[in-house]
C-alpha cells in the first residue's frame, strides 16, 4: 500500500471522530490531531484502535502515545506495515 493511500485511509478514519470534518479539507501530514483537529485524547485512543483494524496491525501503547499529528500516523503505519 502506498503512501497516499495510507494517508487517503487515515484521513478516513479520522473523519468519523472529528467535529468539524471540513477541518480535514486543509489537513497536512503537520496537522496536530488534538490540538487542529479538536479530537479529545479518549477518541485518540479510539481512532489508534481503528487503525489496528483497518490496517491489520497491533500499535503497542509506546507507539500510540508518539501519534500527535497526521503524518506521526502515517509514518507509524507505514514502519509497522515494512
């Protein structure tokens, strides 16, 4: 899978925990999820959960807790799915 599409899937992912999903129209790897997105830390947790779903992946709670922006998701899908 490629890295748009990883990018294209999370995108999708977070659109169903944000409260403003016209937010994601702007979105950059930079966007800090809590803080730019206005998603609360126990949705964090949820959207983490989601990943592991979509993705086939087990994400150890270490590396969820290093997940502040888009791109820290996507490159931590990316280095679990190599």
């Amino acid at each position: 899978m490629g890295k748009e599409q990883i990018i294209q899937k999370v995108l999708d992912i977070l659109r169903g925990y944000v409260k403003d999903p016209s937010l994601l129209e702007k979105a950059t790897p930079e966007t800090h999820i809590i803080k730019d997105l206005k998603v609360n830390s126990a949705r964090l947790v949820d959207i983490i959960i989601k990943f592991e779903d979509v993705f086939g992946m087990t994400i150890e709670d270490d590396d969820a807790d290093r997940v502040s922006t888009i791109g820290d998701a996507v490159s931590l899908i990316e280095q679990k799915a190599a």
